[in-house]
C-alpha cells in the first residue's frame, strides 16, 4: 500500500449528524433572538420561514435528496440568514462548536487514527459540503485542530458585514470539486484514501486509490462500496488505523 494522503468526509463520516440541518436550525434561533426587539420585521420573517420548513420536513426527503436539502437551504438563507449581521452568525457557530450535544457527535474512531497518521507524516484533510468554519470550531474545541493540513468546505457569503447566506456549491458536485482540490495540491489520486458515507461519495470512490466506507455509511450502502468500488469496510478502530498505516 502507498497511502500518502487521507481525505475525509464529514457529515456521516466524522460527525453523526448527517446534514447542516443542526447548524442552520442553531443557527436561526441565534438570529430570531438577536432580532428582538429591534427588528420586528425579521423576526415575522422566521416565523414564516418556519412553518414552510414544517411542512418541508412533513413532505420529507421522499426521492428527491437533492431537492429537499437545497429548499432547506433556500429557506433559511432567503429568510432566515440574509441581511443578518455576520457577527451574530460567527457567534452562534462558536456556541453549536461548544455545545455537548455537538461534541458528542464527533466520531473519534475515525478522528484517533487521523491524528496518528498525521503524526507520522501523512497528509490529511476534510472535504466537505458543509460549513467550513463550523468545522474547524468543532474540531477545535475537541482538540483536533491541528490534525488537518486542510479543510475544503463550504462558506458563508457575506457582502459588507451582512450574510447572504450558505453556500452549496460542493454539494453533488464532489467528484468535480476534489480533482480540482487534488490538482492545486499536486496530489496523485493513486495514493489518496478517501473516507465517505453517503451517495455523494460515490464519484469521489472511483477518482482515489483507496476508498473506503465510514463507520456510520448504511449496511447496505457499505455493500455497494465494496462491491463497485472495492472499498475499504473497517471493522473497528483499530481495522481503521492499521489500514491507513498500510499494515
């Protein structure tokens, strides 16, 4: 094996909360708070927003994945988030950061053998459809900041101090994103390990030497993953760390 870099996933893979949805939803209860009792205005604003998101999450997911994570993001950002100061945002990120709830979620079996390779030398990074600063606060209130040589993530879109909102623009666009990140950073595909849970993995799994699925990826999405793509399916931490070692 000639594992030289480790590219990781994060919602479902280093996190267990599977989407953003635990951000914005922190998020717009800083924001409605915020706003009282000087904007009266935006705070009739997120109450709309809220009972669209109700009867978004009463529809559900259904089959159209995609569509119900960008109305999610359209609601919060065109109602909720626009216009808001960026200050107010930052400071709610840094409380979701801190709270136990969050940090509870993190998956230490995968982040332990991280640090250990980054240790030793190899390269390692995050590459997300999330929220990049998010993601390094959580990391670094647990400890973990400089287990990352990189993080290539999502942000938010700010003009004059005043948020616009999330950005999207990775999401189902992993492979496209990654052959980039991969070529800025002269990096050969062959020797990347890459750790994901989901279908928007998938793309990422055929680019890279060595995929291999998370702890927290489906039964029978890790099936797939092993058959199409012969990926890696750990079965502990310990199977985790000796694979990444090369051992």
């Amino acid at each position: 094996m000639s594992i030289n870099t480790i590219i990781c996933d994060w919602n479902g893979t280093l996190i267990e909360y599977p989407d953003e949805r635990p951000v914005l939803e922190n998020a717009a209860r800083d924001v409605f708070r915020a706003s009282f009792p000087f904007h009266p205005f935006r705070m009739a604003r997120i109450l709309k927003a809220r009972r669209e998101l109700e009867e978004l999450y009463e529809r559900g997911r259904s089959n159209a994945e995609a569509d119900f994570i960008r109305a999610l993001f359209r609601i919060y950002n065109e109602r909720i988030i626009e216009g808001v100061p960026v200050s107010v945002i930052l400071r709610s990120i840094e409380k979701y950061a801190r709270k136990r709830q969050t940090q509870d979620k993190l998956e230490h079996r995968v982040l332990r053998p991280l640090r250990e390779c980054h240790k030793s030398g190899k390269t390692t990074g995050i590459f997300s459809a999330g929220y990049g600063y998010g993601i390094e606060r959580i990391l670094a209130v647990a400890g973990y900041a400089e287990c990352f040589d990189f993080i290539e993530a999502d942000k938010l879109k700010a003009n004059r101090g005043e948020a616009i909102g999330f950005g999207l623009d990775i999401y189902k666009r992993k492979p496209e994103f990654l052959l980039k990140l991969l070529q800025d950073r002269n990096m050969d595909a062959r020797n990347v390990a890459y750790l994901g849970d989901s279908e928007d993995d998938e793309g990422c799994f055929e680019i890279v030497g060595y995929p291999v699925a998370a702890f927290l990826a489906k039964d029978e999405l890790k099936q797939r993953f092993a058959l199409k793509y012969k990926a890696f399916v750990p079965k502990d931490e310990k199977d985790l760390a000796n694979y990444l070692k090369g051992v």
